[in-house]
C-alpha cells in the first residue's frame, strides 16, 4: 500500500488526519448517485463511530429521500406521515422485506444488513419507489442536484471508489470503479461520466405479492375496512 500523508502522535498512537473527498457525478437524466469509497485494507464497522440510523418518510405518496446510501448495519425508520395506511416492502436481494400495512403517525424499522442496491416500493401505492444502497464503507455520500458531492472524514490511504445511479447497468458501474489515493486534506477526484446509453429500464414493478396493482387505489384510512 502506498501512503502519501502528514501525520502526528497523540498517547501513543498514530493518528492519520482525515479530510474529504470531492467530485462531480454527471448523468444526462440528472439523477442523484451514491458514491462510496472501500478502503484498500479490511476495516471493522463498529471503530468506525458512525451513527447507524436513517429515515425514508411517507408523505404525499413519497419516499423522502428517493435515494438514500447506508452502512451494512443501519436500522432504516419508514415513518408514515399521510393519513392513510402505507406497506413499505421490497422483494430484491439485497434486502427482502415487508412492514406490513400500518397507520399514520405510526413508523417502521429495518435493518440492513447485507451490502447490495434495494429498491423500495409500497404495496398500495404503485408511483411511490426508493432505492437504498447499502454498503460496507462508512464513507459514502449522495450527490447533490448538480451531481456534486463531498465524502468527509476520509483517512489518507488507498481505496476504491465505486458508483451507483438508478439509470445504469451494473456492469457499467463495476467498470466506473477506479483507484483513489486519498491525501491529508481534501483530494478532488474531478467528474464522473455516468451516463449509461444502453441502459434499459426494467419493467413497473408488481406488488408485494408478485401481482398487478389495482386498475384503480383506493387510499385506506384509519376505521375504514382495507
């Protein structure tokens, strides 16, 4: 491994100053992206000191945030606040799970604990989606409207950087990923081009059950029958 840093002592121990690490994710849709950076040398999550909680609101049929990035081992709260019933659920790999129906002002928890790309739907409500990217590296940051972003906190060393956007295919994004050497300060890492043109959007997605929504949703409301 090749280190380029300042360095310091404190009680004893060798301190490696972090700082962060920017750059620019550019998409032709403009779509967010998550950006994580995998150090070179296996790392424990629990020195990590990151706190593993996240939250995905329901509110007006949406998922707030669209697309959220985690750590392997977050508890991701789906709190609910329209006053109808919602069912967060997702059937992909990464994390299979369903909430179950329950009611307004009333929230739900997951835990993620395999790193993979999850993309979260609501049984009732076919137009809401969200995609949760989970990964083992606590230095990961989505990108802002104008596909910038800032990874803080990032130890000098060697890593790999690695991409995701909703509009491209994973073998494109394996082929983004690329070195990184991270300096004492902040290192730019310029901008990425992400756009996959031959990507091909998958199919709308099925309910919970593997079903067709119905023609016409009807929102269920607390002392109403569902």
């Amino acid at each position: 491994m090749i280190w380029r840093l300042g360095t310091f002592f404190s009680a004893g121990l060798l301190v490696l100053p972090a700082g962060n690490v920017t750059g620019r994710v550019k998409t032709a849709s403009g779509d967010g992206a998550v950006v994580w950076l995998q150090p070179a040398q296996q790392m424990s999550r629990a020195a990590t000191g990151v706190s593993l909680t996240a939250n995905i609101q329901q509110r007006n049929k949406t998922f707030t945030p669209h697309l959220l990035a985690v750590q392997i081992g977050t508890t991701v709260q789906f709190p609910n606040q329209d006053p109808f019933f919602h069912n967060a659920f997702s059937n992909y790999s990464g994390q299979v799970f369903d909430t179950g129906l329950y009611a307004p002002g009333t929230s739900k928890s997951i835990v993620f604990r395999r790193q993979g790309v999850v993309r979260v739907f609501c049984n009732i409500h076919p137009t809401m989606s969200a995609v949760i990217v989970a990964v083992e590296s606590p230095y990961f940051a989505v990108s802002a409207k104008d596909g910038s972003f800032a990874v803080p906190g990032v130890p000098p060393g060697e890593y790999t950087l690695h991409v995701f956007t909703e509009r491209a295919s994973k073998e494109f994004l394996d082929a983004l990923a690329t070195k990184v050497v991270v300096e004492e300060g902040s290192t730019a890492v310029g901008t990425i081009e992400a756009d996959d043109k031959g990507f091909r959007p998958v199919p709308n997605h099925k309910n919970k059950y593997g079903k067709e929504y119905p023609a016409v949703i009807v929102d269920q409301y607390p002392g109403t029958k569902p």
